[in-house]
C-alpha cells in the first residue's frame, strides 16, 4: 500500500454506503471546532473508487470528510489504498474499532497539563468529556490514589450485536427502568438504566 499523503479535491471523495461507524451530534461538533481551531487532522483513508472512475470512495474519515465539508474546504489530506471489495469490507469493520485503552496516569496528566492553560468549559468543547468530568478529574488527589475514581470518569464502549427482537426487548426494557436525575444525555440515561437492570439482575440470582 502506498502510503503516501495527497491532496484530493472533496468533490471526488464518495463515503462508503456500507460505513458503519457513527458519530454522536455533540461530538461532531466538537470535531468541526476542532478543525476550525487547528487546521491539523489525521489523513483520510480512501480507495480509487470501484465504478466511478476519477473519484475515490472513503474508506477511515467519514466523518472528517463531513466536518471538513461543513467548513467549506476545497481538498483534504488522504492516503489512497490500493484494495479490493474484500479488503475494504475489513477495514470498514476494524479501522474505527481496534485501539487500545487510556493509561489512566498519564491521560490524568495530560488534561492537567491541558487544565492550566484553558479553561474546563473550553476543553469541554473539544474533548470527549463533559465539563464536569472535567473538572472531577483534575481534581482528583495525586494520580497514585486517582485510578480508581478515574475509571468511573472515561467512558467504556460496549459493543455487542442483537437480533431484531433481541432488541426490542432491549430498549423496552431500557425505557422502564429508573434513572438517576444526573444522567442528563441519552448515552448517561441508558448507561443507567442497563446497569440498574443488570444489578437487579445479578441480586436475583
């Protein structure tokens, strides 16, 4: 593969219909103050696309596409891969979910670092958390005593796939269970009420 950045006009990038990756609305827009702040991202993946020639089809940077669409960009900085339909199936499926995990010490230090330069509510409009996780974790007690309360502070994604019907039950579940006032996103909403069902669950046993 070369890996070799270019300059390709957006009017020639096509986003894969198959993406299955998605972006909550509050985080794209910290994706689009992001770019408008730096100018610095991480070069798209694309492939010269299979039926229309000229053009390239977006395989990693859906999302940095539309955001860099939504400033009105000209061109983008992108990596062409040479693959075929195989082999893009399997990045679609694995280039926004193989990672690694946070180092609780050093992410503590790097938004304290971060802390003493901008304030919470503005490192809120470009980080994954919320003002207030914010400011908890950076004022947590020093960092040998912090990893346990750090923990409850970074969001964990689980992934696991359902039926139809599994899913159905799922989310009538969901909406009966009882949240705790504090929850006040949808994602903190259903984090509640999945972990309360599932610890009634574990006490019935």
């Amino acid at each position: 593969m070369n890996a070799k950045v270019r300059q390709i006009a957006l009017e020639k990038l096509l986003p894969h219909p198959d993406n299955p990756n998605r972006m909550s609305r509050a985080n794209f827009a910290k994706l689009v103050r992001h770019l408008r702040q730096t100018g610095q991202y991480e070069p798209l993946v694309v492939r010269p696309h299979p039926h229309k020639q000229g053009s390239f089809q977006i395989i990693n940077g859906h999302h940095r596409f539309q955001a860099l669409s939504t400033l009105g960009h000209k061109t983008v900085q992108a990596v062409v891969w040479e693959v075929d339909d195989e082999q893009t199936d399997v990045l679609l499926t694995t280039l926004n979910r193989l990672g690694g995990r946070d180092v609780l010490d050093r992410k503590l230090a790097i938004l304290r670092r971060l802390s003493r330069k901008r304030s919470s509510r503005d490192l809120a409009k470009l980080l994954p958390q919320t003002r207030g996780q914010l400011e908890r974790l950076v004022g947590l007690a020093p960092l040998s005593t912090a990893t346990t309360k750090a923990t409850e502070l970074f969001a964990v994604p689980l992934v696991f796939f359902v039926s139809r019907t599994q899913q159905q039950t799922i989310e009538n579940a969901l909406s009966q269970a009882p949240v705790p006032p504090e929850a006040t996103t949808r994602a903190a909403r259903r984090a509640a009420a999945l972990t309360h069902l599932a610890t009634q669950n574990v006490n019935d046993l």
